[in-house]
C-alpha cells in the first residue's frame, strides 16, 4: 500500500520557493504582458460540450491580440489552451502537479511550473485584465471567490469576473443573492462585479472594453 503521506514544510521551508515560482512569473509576464485568465475543469473530457465552448473561448481570445492563461492541465484548461495555441496566439499554461494533474498540456507557447497555489493563484491575479470562469469543481470556485474578493476590496483593479454556463452556475447566484445579499454580508452592487452569460459574445465584449479602456497596462511586479 503506497505512503500517502504528506509531509508538513515549516512556512519558511515553502517561503523561498514561493517566492522563486513568483518571481518567474513576474519575469515572464513582464515580457508577455497581461493576459485574460481562464479557469475551470480539469475533469471534462475531449468529447463534452463545454469542451468545444473553451476552444471557442481560447480562439478568440487569441484573436483580441491578448495572452490567454489558463491552469496548464487537462480538460477546460486543455480546451482553453488548445484554442489559443491553434489560432496562433500566446497561450499561457500555469502549471501544477495533481492527482488529475500529471503532465502539462501540449498546447501551451509558455509554460511556467509550481508547487505550491499559493504562488500560482498569485500569479494569475497579479496578471489579469480579465477573468472567465467556465465550469468546474472546488478549484475553480476557490478562484471565482478569490477574484471576487480581490477586486472587490480593491486590492487588484476593477476587471470584469465572467462565469459562462447559465445553467451551471445560476444556483450559486442565487444563493450568493438569497444569503449574502440579504443578511448584509455584500452590497448589493457587489452582484454586478459577476457577468453570468451562455454567450460569448457578450464574454468579448467584456473583454474588449477592458482592452479599452487599459490598453498599455503593465504587468504587476513584485517589490524588490
């Protein structure tokens, strides 16, 4: 029966290696620009509808001009990839080892490597115009919030945070009006920081205002 387990690293065991995974980041984006992140899940297979929709995605982000990134795994982050890389645009992978994870997709022009999600949340949201969230389990919804809040409590500027799926993710909407709405714990504009949409069109357009109105924003880098 194989050891599963897992070693407890001190926080200054992992700090030098987060910092490192950072600073690679930083380096590489600040040669690529900002980019639009893609998140969702890495369990949907080739033959799934919502697979054909992130290679749409991943294309005409490609086609705005603008670096895609996305988890570097299988599935909808495949699928994201996979478009991008095809239309011949920069497509970005950040990558991590998982039980689901285990090698990088092939269809990444850049390929950054962590090990730890500290660093590489870090990293998706310190080099985001934008944020599209397709479907997708726990992972994807600790990214979802962790935009959210960000950009809620100004700590990344204004981006627009883009959830595709309706169906998908109208449950969530609705819980997050019915309970936090209503018991004060957000305001009520809080709601609009979240586009939810079947349609990619209104997912560009998005995008492009975003383009437009920060058309020459620079990467975040981190002090020195």
């Amino acid at each position: 029966m194989a050891n599963n387990k897992i070693i407890r690293l001190t926080a200054e065991q992992q700090i030098p290696t987060i910092i490192s995974e950072m600073q690679a980041a930083a380096e590489t984006f600040h040669q690529i620009g900002m980019g639009v992140s893609v998140f969702g899940s890495a369990r949907i297979r080739p033959d799934h509808p919502f697979y054909a929709l992130a290679v749409e995605l991943g294309s005409r982000i490609a086609q705005l001009g603008v670096p895609l990134i996305a988890g570097g795994g299988p599935g909808l982050m495949e699928a994201a990839n996979k478009g991008a890389f095809e239309a011949g645009g920069r497509s970005i992978g950040l990558n991590i080892r998982l039980p689901r994870e285990t090698h990088d997709n092939r269809y990444q022009t850049d390929s950054l490597h962590f090990e730890y999600f500290n660093s590489r949340k870090a990293s998706f949201f310190m080099h985001s115009l934008a944020y599209v969230v397709l479907p997708g389990g726990f992972g994807t919804l600790d990214e979802v919030f962790e935009a959210l809040t960000l950009v809620q409590t100004h700590k990344q500027p204004m981006a627009p945070i883009i959830l595709i799926g309706v169906d998908f993710w109208s449950g969530l909407i609705d819980w997050i009006r019915s309970q936090l709405l209503h018991h004060g714990m957000i305001s009520a504009p809080d709601m609009n920081l979240i586009t939810l949409t079947d349609d990619l069109d209104v997912a560009m357009q998005r995008i492009e205002e975003t383009l437009m109105i920060e058309p020459n924003r620079e990467p975040a880098l981190p002090a020195e």
